[in-house]
C-alpha cells in the first residue's frame, strides 16, 4: 500500500467530519456561503502561514496561496476578512507536509462545491484549480518521500494532516 493510501486511511474520520460539516451548507443561500467563507477564512491564513515558513530543503512541492481569493470573494460580500485561528504544528518537516496535503487536496473539494454556489455569488476561492498534474505529482513526491523516511516521519505526515482537518473544524465551529 502506498503511503498517499496509508494516509487517506488514517485521516478518513477527519476528511469526512470536514466535508459533513461544510457539505450541510446551503451555497445556494447567500448566508451559508458567506458562513462558509468566513469559516474557511479563518482557517486557510493560518495553514498557508506555516506552508509558507517550510524549509525549502524539505523539498515540498509547490502550491498557490489562496487567502488572497478568500479576502476577494469576502470582500464581494461586504464581509471582512475575520482573525484567523491560530496554527501551529508539531514535528515540522513531517507535519508540514500533511497540511500541505490537506490545503491542496481542499482545492478539489471545493470544486465539487463551487457547483452548488447560486449564480451572481463570487467564487474564485472554491473555483481555484490546481495546474494540470500539480496534485498527482504532490502525491508522488509525498509517496516518494515517505518511502525514503523513518516510520515517526510518516506518523508525523499524519498528524500534520489530522491538525489540519481539526483546525478547518474548529473553524466552522466558531459562529
């Protein structure tokens, strides 16, 4: 098994709590989505602050911030961008990487969402793609990467990813 699978196996309780509790938002109705938004605004500064302090050394591949897409489609609500959460993560490198693979693998959630946004809504958040072949190859160099670590490297991808998941919780928890 690879370790993407070992992964997704280990974080599929947390990935399916996230997409429950975002899914039950009506993005049709102008105040869900604005909710929807908010919540994720108060999340995503916080993860793309600690992907953005990754060591270039750790050889993470490339990724596209996307607060500056949240503060658009806010702003085209006549919502302010609200205090993020706080964030941080343990066992750096190792974590680094699960947040990583949490953000970008968000991107293809939110393109199975943005197709529930009512017409005249902004939507450059959930709308935002990756490049062709960005995500397959950020899985490759994950499986890559973890076939070459010890095993408390792997668990710390883990738990990386699980903090992720949680903060996106703790986040659309917060009214």
């Amino acid at each position: 098994m690879s370790f993407v699978a070992t992964l997704r196996a280990a974080t599929a309780i947390d990935h399916e709590r996230v997409d429950a509790a975002f899914g039950a938002m009506r993005l049709d109705e102008r105040d869900d989505y604005r909710r929807m938004l908010t919540a994720h605004a108060r999340a995503v500064p916080g993860v793309e602050a600690v992907l953005a302090r990754a060591d270039p050394a750790w050889g993470l591949p490339a990724w596209t911030p996307r607060t500056p897409l949240l503060v658009s489609d806010l702003t085209a609500l006549d919502v302010g961008m609200p205090d993020p959460l706080p964030f941080e993560l343990p066992s750096r490198e190792a974590a680094t990487w699960g947040a990583l693979y949490v953000a970008e693998g968000s991107r293809l959630g939110g393109q199975v969402l943005a197709r529930g946004i009512a017409a005249g809504l902004p939507h450059a958040y959930l709308s935002a793609r990756h490049a062709p072949g960005a995500w397959r190859a950020l899985l490759a160099s994950l499986d890559a990467r973890a076939a070459a670590a010890v095993p408390a490297w792997r668990e710390g991808v883990v738990d990386g990813a699980k903090a992720t998941f949680a903060l996106f919780m703790a986040a659309h928890a917060k009214r």
